[in-house]
C-alpha cells in the first residue's frame, strides 16, 4: 500500500474518536456530522444535558461548511427537532478542531481542549458573562481531535459584528473593544 493511500485510511479513521468528557465516539470533520446525522445529535444534546430524553432531533435543515477563524474547520447547522423548545435554538455554529484540508490551521489542533472546558462551564447557570449557549462540546485531548456545538451569534440589535482576526486596525475603537474584552475575562475568571 502506498503512503498516500496509508494517509488517507488513517484520515478516514480518525474521522470519529472518542470525546474524554462525555465518552461518546465524535465526528472530526463535517462530512462524519453528517454522517452520523441525527441521531448522533439526539444522543450528544442528551448527554451534555441540552435535550431532554423525551425530546430528539427529527431533521437536518441545513449543514454547511464556512470560513473564519484560524484553526479548525466550521459549519452552520440548522435543524428541527420532534418537539421545539423554548431555550433549544435550533440555529447552530459547528466547530471542528481539526481541519483535514489545510496542515497549517490543522496543526492547532490541540488548542479546542482548554475551549471546550470553558464551554462546559459555560453551561453553569450561574456563568457571569454572556455566551452563545453551549448544546455539545467535547475534545479527544490525546489525538486533539474536538467538536463544539454552539447556537449561533445573532449579531446587530447590541451584538457587535464579528471582527477578522488580526486585523485589529479595522476594529473601531480598539481600545474600548479589548477593555470590554478584558473586563468580561476577568468577571469570568473570578
């Protein structure tokens, strides 16, 4: 077997790994979500907590990769579920730790463990700081293999848009954006 063909079966396997938090096997990429479909939703929303047992995902709506950020590849997801929630959005942002496409953003693989202990405290009810709401969020620290599901930012009405990473020179007001920054932090850290 030659190398390339190697590489790619290992690709393929480490496409679903095992989460340290929740000990369910995780998809690494978009293709694998998809694959596992809903009934991987149901089961990773139910035990993280964010879905009731009686309640389950029904449909798809919408999956889609997209861009931003410097790590990890992304996704939007929308879906449906068998019976709606009040506090269960249904609008999700995807985001892989890995990114089988691009070796660079691939190589911080690594960075999504310290994310997703943040996201499960972020699921306190007692959290000081505003955040998307965390539905799953799990990581494979070893391999660093990660998924977060979180509800989409719905910026406008307050919500600042969502700025390009180091290009701080298009932000206005810098100053002010890094005080809010650092002063949400530090109300999170106490």
């Amino acid at each position: 077997m030659s190398e390339d063909i190697a590489a790619q079966n290992e690709e393929v396997a480490a496409r679903w790994i095992r989460g340290d938090m929740f000990g369910l096997d995780i998809p690494a990429d978009i293709d694998a979500l998809v694959e596992g479909g809903e009934e991987f939703l149901t089961r990773a929303f139910r035990t993280s907590g964010a879905l009731s047992n009686s309640n389950r995902v029904a449909r798809i709506v919408q999956c889609e990769a997209c861009f931003g950020g410097g790590t990890g590849s992304k996704a939007l997801l929308a879906l449906e579920y068998a019976t709606p929630q009040e506090n269960l959005p249904n609008k999700l942002f995807i985001k892989f730790s890995r990114n089988f496409h691009d070796a660079m953003r691939d190589r911080s693989k690594h960075m999504m463990v310290s994310e997703v202990k943040f996201a499960a405290l972020s699921r306190t009810p007692q959290f000081p700081i505003p955040v998307p709401q965390c539905l799953f969020a799990d990581v494979n620290e070893q391999s660093g293999t990660g998924l977060m599901i979180t509800d989409r930012i719905a910026f406008g009405n307050g919500i600042e848009p969502q700025y390009v990473k180091c290009m701080d020179y298009l932000t206005p007001a810098p100053l002010k954006h890094y005080e809010a920054i650092i002063k949400f932090t530090a109300r999170a850290c106490r």
